[in-house]
C-alpha cells in the first residue's frame, strides 16, 4: 500500500526515476542498506554459471583454512555468516549433497562442474561456509586468513572464541 513520505516524496521519486527502479526495488535498496549496514553485498557461484548466490558480509573477509579430511582434500577454505545473509539466486536444483562421520555438514556442490561454492558448516549449521575464491570480483577488499584444527575438531571448536557465534545475525 501507499504511504506519506512527507517532505521526502520528491526526493523519493526523483530517486526511482534516477535510478530506474520501481517502487518495490528502491524500497529493497533501501532496506538492505539499513539492515546490512556496514556489510558489503558479494555474487558469485560455481564455475559453470548453474549455481548463483548472493551473501552480505564484510568486505574484508575472515577466512577459516580447515586441515580436516575433507577439507584438506577440496581446499575448503571459507568464511561464515549467518543464514539471513545469504540468498541462493539460481541452481537449487542443480546442488547435490554429501555428508559423512556426523551428517552435520552438509557439503553441497553443483552437479554439473562440482564446485563447491558454499555449504552448510558443522560448526555452525545455522549459517554458511562461503568459499571466497567462488565470489565475482570486486567486491573483496582484504582476506585474512586463520587455520584451524579440524583434525581435532572438538578440541579447535570448543577453544576457538568465536567460532560458533559466526553464524548469528
């Protein structure tokens, strides 16, 4: 519905027509700028273009190189936030999952080239692991990087000081 924007109305639809956005879209802009204050909004996806995403997160990312089993093997190097930042745009239908030892991680990948872009971490399953090298350019200003034990992963969660609040909004 309709509402007053009081002294604000010309300049709001000067804004719309400047940017050619309907009504809906700017309200989006505007929204997300408040909510995600301070946060910066990344794309990106798989190699083959079938999975695409968008996440909220600093433009300086904290990233975790895990040395367990698995990540070891697909270099899941990744940074996490909270379920609410993320958007998965395309490819829902084209993600497959794998999961082992405790079923908690939900690795999902794309089924036509088996990128892993994001996935659904053990440490915290109420957000996502985002691999950075899968985000479009651009957007990263700084990556700092953190190893962390997952050959003891227990040990690495229960020491780790933050870890586990990654995921909260």
């Amino acid at each position: 519905g309709a509402f007053d924007l009081g002294a604000q109305s010309g300049r709001w639809a000067a804004f719309q027509e400047r940017h050619r956005l309907s009504c809906e879209e700017a309200a989006r802009l505007l929204l997300d700028a408040y909510e995600y204050r301070g946060l910066v909004k990344h794309t990106g996806g798989c190699h083959c273009g079938a999975i695409r995403f968008e996440v909220w997160a600093s433009a300086d990312l904290h990233v975790f190189n895990c040395n367990c089993s698995i990540c070891t093997k697909k270099q899941n190097r990744h940074f996490i936030v909270p379920a609410s930042r993320f958007k998965l745009l395309k490819g829902a239908d084209n993600l497959t999952t794998y999961t082992f030892n405790t079923h908690r991680a939900q690795h999902t990948f794309c089924k036509t080239c088996g990128v892993q872009s994001f996935y659904t971490p053990r440490s915290n399953p109420d957000g996502y692991g985002i691999a950075p090298h899968c985000l479009d350019d651009g957007t990263v200003q700084t990556i700092v990087t953190e190893d962390i034990n997952g050959k003891e992963w227990e040990k690495a969660v229960k020491e780790h000081k933050t870890i586990r609040d990654m995921s909260k909004p």
